[in-house]
C-alpha cells in the first residue's frame, strides 16, 4: 500500500453478492489508476476472499466492512480480525455511522476494534462523524474530538501512523445528505489534524491520513481532496459502479 498517497476508496455496504463482487473485482484487477492514488474497496464478507484473492497484485487494496475484536468464540454472527486477515484483507472499516447507529457500534467498541486490527496487522480506517442535531447546536468539533481520543485511547505512537480516519459527517452521507461545503471540511480537517497531533504527537498525529466522506462524487472530489488535511476520500454511492470509480479516481 502506498503510504504518501491520496486514499481513494468505496464500500459497497449491503451491494454486490458473491457473482457481482467477482466481476467487479476482474475489473478493478485490470484497472490502470494514477501512482498518486492508493485505491480501495471494501466489499461485503461474503466475497471479501475472492475480491482478495482478485485484487491480489494490484494496486487497489481491500478492506472488510466490520470485524469482531476477539480473534474467536462464541459470538454468533461476527467475524473475527483473524478470519479477514486469513481472507487476505489489509484494511477493515471500523465504526461507520450506520454501525453505530443501527448496530449499537460504540466508541468503545470502536476502540476495542482499533486494537485488535493492529494486532491483526489490519489498517483501521476509523470512521468518524457528527450527526444533524451535533452539526446544528455546534458541537461537531467536541463530538469529533471525543470520538477519535476515544478510537485512539491506548494505541502507541508506533502504531498510530497505520490508522485511518474518514471524517463523514452524518448529515452528508447517503442518498438524503447533502455534501459538506469545502470551507467547512477544511475547518474541520484543520481541527482534527490539531487534535491528533495533541493525542499523538506531532510525528504520528501528522502521519494520520484523514479521509473526507459523503455524496462525494465525481464533481466535487478533487476539491476536497485540494484541501489541506485531507488525504483522500471515501466514497459510497458514486464509487460502486467501477468505471465511475476508476473516473473518480482519475479526476483527483
Ligand atoms: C458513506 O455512507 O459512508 C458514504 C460516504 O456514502 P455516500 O458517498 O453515498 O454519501
């Protein structure tokens, strides 16, 4: 994986079984995407091994879209940092707004997750967001701060360099958002910067790659991604058609 790149990446949430994720996966396999770009997908559990083994020798890295923190037992239902490793996976999304709010996802269970990523030698890419209500009474920069010092509580400045964070705002992401102006993003992405930097040191808080997401498209990527503090973008809806992919990452 490319370390000074800009991310640019999608997850396909509950789209593409098993046949779709394959032939979605031989695309991206034959794919040409720019040196400058780290491409990433991050397809259901139910192909994440074939996207893997797909990808595999590429350029696009692959991530899982949850994992359990214990490396196994009796938790029916949930799939183990041990298991996506095993599927040949590098990244595992941790914390997505639909998981904390329909899954009962926590910051501390984010937390919990983070670590046992890293000592999976998975890349957490942990998402972060502040929901309408935070954004309208003002408190998204507390609701953003508690959430990464909470993601990051206990990780060392060694390993803090592997972590990911997309910022999605909630209130942007998905079919009824709208996207984030991108005066406020680089407000925002100023803001979390500083405060990696106060949990993790200027080195490791500097290193973190801070990922902007929500209705980003093709149309506005490459202004974000212009911004200072954003490293990249995660994308959902305008990124699950692969060649709208490849073209999203292209214009960056
Ligand atoms: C998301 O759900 O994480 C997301 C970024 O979605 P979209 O790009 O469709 O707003």
């Amino acid at each position: 994986m490319e370390r000074d790149a800009i991310w640019v990446g999608t997850s396909w949430k509950m789209n593409k079984g098993p046949a779709a994720s394959v032939a979605a996966a031989n695309e991206l396999a034959r794919m040409s995407f720019p040196a400058a770009i780290q491409p990433f997908v991050i397809p259901p559990f139910t192909s994440l091994k074939d996207v893997c083994d797909r990808l595999s020798g590429s350029r696009v890295a692959v991530g899982a879209q949850n994992m359990h923190w214990q490396d196994e037992g009796a938790w029916t239902g949930e799939i183990s940092p041990t298991m996506i490793s095993e599927c040949g996976a590098e990244l595992v999304e941790i914390g997505h707004s639909e998981r904390r709010t329909y899954f009962g996802e926590t910051d501390h269970t984010v937390n919990l997750k983070v670590h046992a990523a890293l000592r999976h030698g998975l890349r957490p890419l942990v998402c972060i967001g502040d929901t309408a209500d935070e954004y309208s009474y003002s408190v998204t920069n507390e609701t953003l701060a508690r959430q990464l010092k909470v993601a990051l509580h206990g990780v060392s400045e060694d390993d803090v360099p592997q972590v990911l964070i997309a910022y999605e705002p909630v209130w942007a992401i998905g079919a009824s958002g709208r996207p984030a102006d991108a005066a406020f993003v680089e407000r925002t992405h100023n803001y979390l910067r500083k405060v990696l930097i106060n949990i993790a040191g200027s080195s490791a808080g500097s290193a973190i790659k801070l990922l902007y997401g929500g209705s980003v498209t093709q149309d506005n990527a490459a202004g974000y991604v212009a911004l200072p503090h954003v490293n990249g973008v995660f994308v959902g809806r305008a990124a699950w058609n692969v060649e709208h992919f490849q073209a999203l990452a292209e214009g960056v």
